[in-house]
C-alpha cells in the first residue's frame, strides 16, 4: 500500500559523528525489502529512522509521495515488531493488540473486529485474555506482529524478531512470516536482521550495508550471483567468498587471469577491454565453486591444514598459502564425505561462469 | 574521661565483643561440645551443623526479643492494668481503652492521624514520581535529584526547626523573619500564626514530612523508571500514545508495585509520626497525633494505663500496613 523513497538519507549524532550518509533507496509497494549488514552498520538506526524513533538529519524520507521527516511515528502508517517484541507487561494479549487502536479513537467494535482477525491469522485465540509473561518466545513474537497488522499499517518494520527465540523456533517463525507476506501480498516490509538465511529465503530485494552507506541492493541471488563488489561478494555467502591475487592476461568476451605464483591461466566469463590487459585483481571464488584438478592450470594449490566433515559436504581449510602472507585461509567446500584429505595438496579451480573479478574493491562485472 | 576516648572504646568493645563471641562459641561447639574427632566424629559434625545457625541467631533473636518483643507483651499488660498507689497493680480489663475512647483529645489524634495517613502519602509518591519522571535522562537531572533527596539528611526534629522558622510570626509592622510570613507581608497581606489556625495547621506540619519524603519516593521510582524497558516505551510512541499516555498507561502500571511499596513505607512512617508535631506544636491547636498523644499520656501525666492503650492502638493501626508491605516488596524482589 506504499511506496518508500529514501533520497540523500543521513545520520550524524552530535553534527560530527556519521553514522549513515548518502541512502538512496526506492522501495516499492508490495516488496519485502531486508537490510543486512556486519553489527555497527547502521541497519537498526535506518529502520528506525524510517519508523520515526530516531530523527532524520539529513536527506528526506517519503512514504507515498509525501516527506514525513517530521511526521511522528503514529501518522507515518508504519508499524513496527521489536527485538525484544516489547509487549507492554501488564496488559493481556487483547489489551496489547488494541492499545493502538483505542489510542487512535476507534470503536469498540472495530477494535474487537480487528483483533479477533490478527488473533485468528496468528493463532493466538487461546491466548487473548493471558498476560505476555503467560506465553512463550514464539508466542510473545507473534502477538508483536499481531499488535503491528491490527493497525493496517502501509508499511511493516521488523528489527530483528527473531534473534530472540533458539534456533528451531528460529526457523518456524521465519517460515510464518514469509506466509504471512505472501497472505499480505499488498503491504510492504523492511525486515532488519544479521543472519544471512532470514536475508537469502525472505527478501524480495536485500540491502547490504556498510561503511555507513549502502553496499549493494538486489535480489537474494543477485546479490550472491553477482557481487558489485568485495564486502558484498565475502558478506553474502558461508563461508566467505576467496580472494585471490591475480594478473589479467588474456582480454575479451571472456577474461584469462593468472593466479598469485600459481599454475598457468584460469578463466573467467568476466568480459575485460584491452585496457585491463596487465592489471593486477582479485580473483573471487566461493568454497563451494572450488572444483578438484589435476590441470596445469590451477586457481590454487595448497596443504589441507583442517577438515570439517559435515556429511552433505566437506571444507577443507589451506594452510598459510604459498603464494601470498597476508591473503586470508582458503576455503575449499566439497560435495559429498571426502575422507583423508589432512595434510595432503591439493590443486583446485573453478569453472569460468563462477569466477568474480574485482580491481579496487569493485567487480569488474559493474562498469 | 575523654568522651571520644569512650566512644572508641565501646566500638572497640562492641565489635571486639561480636568478634569473639562468633569465634569462641564456635571454637567451644567444635572443640569440646561436639570433636570432630573420635568414633563419633560423623554423627559429632552433623549435630554441631544442626546447632551451628542458632549460634549466629542467638544475639539478633535475644535482641528483638528483649527490645522488640517483651515490649509489645508489657505494653499490652499495662494498657489492661491500672497502677496502685504506693506500688503494685490491679486488673483494671478494658477501663483504659473506655478511657481513652472518652477522650476528646484521642478523638483528635485519631482523626488528625487519618489524615496525615491520606495525605502525606500520597502527596509524597505524587510528587516522587513526578520528580523521578521530570529528571530522567535530563543532563542536570542528577543535580534536581540531590537536591530534592537532601532533605532526607536531616532528621525530623531538625526538619521541624527549619519549618518552624519557615512559619514563623511577628506582629504586623515587625520585620517578618518567617519566609512564609515575609511572602505575604510582601504581597500586600497580613500577616498569620500559622500554626495555630485549627485544621489547616494540620497540613502545615505535613509539609515537613512531604518534605522529606519525596526525595526517599523519588530515588526508588526513579531507579524503577530506568528499569523500564525501552522498546515498550518506543513501541507505545509507534501506537500513537502521547507523552501522558505513555506516562500514565504505559510507564506507570509497569512500575506499580514499587509505587505500592513507597506508599506503603512512607504510610508506616506515617502511623508513626511524632517528632514533628512534637517540636512544632506539641499537638496544641487541635494538632494531636496518636504518637504524640500516647507520649503525652505516658511521660507528661504518668498514665501508664491509657499511654499503653494508645500505643496499642498504634501498633495495630501499622501491622496490617506492614504485613502488606513486607508481601509487597518481597514480590518486587523476585
């Protein structure tokens, strides 16, 4: 039912500490936008700032077509599920899901309409008349966003809800709340969270933050297919992406690249110019990407240091690389149990249409 | 001998007394009572364990109950007693009591004891709260509070002084040294003895309790404030609250058991009050309280009997008040 649009948006505590600058953002109706971001990015203090709970110091935010900088958070059409679910302690299930809606003047009615609905979507009937501390995590979380859909609002704001309930919960909830989505296909969502899965199987579209501004903005597999660049291509992703020296060599549709004082040439689908011919880039190659080789022309070589077996797959972690001292461990994830793999070389390489390249920190994909 | 010489001496042999009384009563309990050695030297540590804890209660429980206790039993048998002349006493049943009921002056402490018990208390957490609200997260909020929590440094008599002062009269056309008085001197007024204007000199002394009470009120609540969780405030903004209605629905009902427990510790001072009225008016002017009157009874005209009936009546006036506050902060507590 809204369309956000965030233009120049930025923080400054004190006039002198930046917290955020530069957030241009168009959120459409209907989408569930999620932001993501290493601890300290700035994501919670965006998401409240859009709520109204932190003030706006610069840039405007619109909601409709209209600047609600100044609007306080109750006219802004928003709703907001915490953390902490901050349900109000000494109020029942049915008194916390139509506070707002007394405060905003409706009738009884309507209230006990709107209520019984959202008890009703989230299963919460048995519970209506028991005080928060009666109910479980779960249950605690899903009377915060049945206290968020009562009021209808045009945008939903989620900051990290989930990371209060134990894993198994975790995972159940999340699956409630994308039905719950796809069951409110009009409204819009912006989900805050760290945790890299809620961000992959939510998100229409994910916003990676960072160094106070925005990484990067696109779909789940956008942003893991095609890193615009280095924070985004090691962020998204378990374990992170390898980076890896290397040299351009070969120019065109496809890009030839030696790697660090490796074998020969591997290639990548990158398209380069003849000016790139020469330049020195960092090769990316997810865990998961790194195939086994006996090849002349090998991405890289080195001594398995540890193995973790965890049945579907097997990580083999290199010890210091031969090539270069302050490259980070490699990271190899392979399909299947490989049993016997400590402490023997391997040579691994990727297939061209796998292998990222960035000059500067930025892809070379995004020019 | 020097008075600061005996002063260290006591403490000296106070804590040194406490000291070798837990030493040695042990040392006897695990040496010579029960050895820990022996063919009983299991059964020997189990039962100097079961005698261990009442070695440590002993001096608290001998105490409370010679200065605690015992009281309250002589107190209720002299209140059902009356005094012979040349000694000894009679058994006199509720004579005192009927006594006392007669009294005027009782009736008057009682009721002007009500009134303290409606007033002071809730004036008192009234004004806490609002000082505990109106000083958080405020940069000089800190500064506000201790100034308000002063007055908790000062005891009751002293407190009466100042107030005394503060109502202070002179005739008209004199120099008016009371603050109150000087006030309205200025403003054109005449000036009042003010405690001595029945009724209304009432609430003049509870001033001095309110006084000290709300800083007592306002430390608690405002420690109770912090401790409210902040999402549920941000949250109630979102829900379209004003600042009242966060006040009042949301911050307030999250803090009412420790508002309970304030109103309730400050309705036993209350019950208790005697210092006050004893250094401001000594219950003259239709200013009586029950603390003062039983003092009045007890000390002034020697009437064991009716000062003890009083006393009764004050402790059962305060033991359900107490009761529910015990019930009320232990709740707090878990």
């Amino acid at each position: 039912m809204a369309e956000l649009k965030l233009t120049d948006v930025a923080k400054t505590y004190g006039g002198t500490v930046d917290v955020l600058k530069n957030i241009n953002l168009d959120i459409e109706q209907g989408e569930l936008i999620v932001f993501v971001g290493p601890s300290g990015c700035g994501k919670s203090t965006l998401l409240r700032m859009i709520a109204g709970l932190e003030k706006i110091t610069g840039g405007t935010l619109e909601i409709d077509g209209q600047v609600v900088n100044d609007v306080p958070p109750s006219e802004r059409g928003i709703a907001m599920v915490f953390q902490s679910y901050a349900l109000y302690p000494h109020m029942t299930v049915r008194e916390n899901m139509s506070f707002a809606l007394k405060l905003a003047k409706k009738s009884q009615s309507e209230i006990d309409a709107a209520v019984n609905a959202a008890a009703k979507k989230l299963q919460l009937e048995p519970y209506l008349d028991r005080l928060p501390k009666a109910l479980s995590g779960g249950q605690r979380q899903r009377v915060a966003i049945g206290r968020s859909i009562v009021r209808d609002p045009k945008v939903y704001l989620f900051d990290e809800p989930l990371s209060n309930l134990d894993a198994a919960l975790r995972v159940a909830t999340r699956i409630e709340i994308a039905q719950l989505k796809e069951a409110m296909p009009e409204s819009t969502m912006i989900y805050v969270t760290h945790d890299q899965v809620e961000a992959m199987t939510l998100a229409s579209r994910i916003v990676v933050l960072a160094n106070k501004g925005i990484a990067q903005v696109g779909t789940p597999l956008d942003l893991y297919e095609r890193p615009e660049n280095e924070f985004v291509a090691q962020f998204i992703g378990s374990p992170a992406m390898n980076l890896l020296r290397g040299v351009v060599v070969e120019t065109g549709e496809r890009t030839g690249v030696t790697v660090g004082d490796g074998g020969g040439m591997i290639w990548s689908d990158v398209p380069t110019t003849g000016e790139d011919l020469n330049r020195e880039v960092n090769v990316g190659i997810r865990p998961e990407d790194m195939l086994p080789t006996e090849d002349e022309n090998y991405a890289f070589e080195g001594t398995v240091d540890i193995t973790e077996a965890l049945g579907e797959v097997t990580q083999l972690y290199f010890a210091a690389p031969k090539m270069d001292e302050d490259t980070d461990t490699v990271i190899a994830k392979l399909p299947g149990v490989v049993r016997d793999m400590r402490g023997k070389t391997v040579r691994l390489t990727a297939a061209p249409e796998k292998v990222h390249l960035f000059a500067e920190g930025r892809s070379l994909l995004y020019r | 001998m020097h008075p600061a010489l005996q002063g260290v001496i006591t403490i000296i042999v106070g804590v040194g007394g406490c000291v070798a009384y837990f030493y040695f009563s042990n040392l006897f309990l695990d040496k010579v009572l029960y050895p820990a050695r022996g063919p009983n030297a299991g059964r020997n540590i189990n039962r100097a364990n079961l005698i261990r804890p009442w070695l440590f209660l002993a001096p608290a429980v001998l105490a409370l109950g010679l200065y605690l206790a015992y009281p309250v039993v002589e107190t209720l048998r002299l209140s059902l007693t009356n005094r012979l002349p040349g000694g000894g006493y009679e058994w006199a049943g509720l004579e005192n009591y009927s006594q006392m009921v007669a009294d005027p002056k009782f009736g008057e402490a009682l009721f002007n004891n009500m009134l303290w018990l409606f007033v002071v208390p809730a004036l008192s957490t009234a004004f806490g709260l609002l000082a505990a609200q109106l000083t958080d997260r405020i940069k000089w909020g800190a500064v506000a509070k201790s100034i308000i929590f002063m007055p908790m440094a000062i005891s009751f008599v002293g407190a009466a002084v100042i107030w005394k002062l503060v109502y202070d009269y002179r005739a008209a056309g004199e120099e008016q040294i009371g603050v109150l008085n000087a006030i309205v001197v200025s403003l054109g007024g005449e000036p009042t003895a003010w405690l001595t204007v029945p009724f209304w000199n009432n609430f003049f002394l509870m001033a001095v309790l309110i006084w000290i009470q709300t800083g007592f009120a306002m430390v608690i609540l405002s420690a109770a404030l912090r401790g409210i969780p902040e999402e549920t405030v941000e949250a109630a903004i979102v829900d379209g609250a004003n600042p009242f209605q966060i006040f009042f629905k949301i911050k307030v009902p999250q803090i009412m058991g420790t508002i309970v427990v304030v109103w309730t510790t400050i309705t036993i001072v209350v019950l208790k009050i005697f210092d006050i009225v004893f250094a401001m008016t000594n219950g003259q002017w239709e200013t009586q309280v029950l603390a003062n009157y039983m003092y009045d009874k007890l000390f002034r005209a020697n009437d064991w009997g009716v000062g003890s009936a009083s006393a009764m009546v004050i402790m059962l006036l305060v033991t359900p008040i107490l009761v529910w506050n015990v019930y009320n902060a232990r709740k707090e507590m878990r």
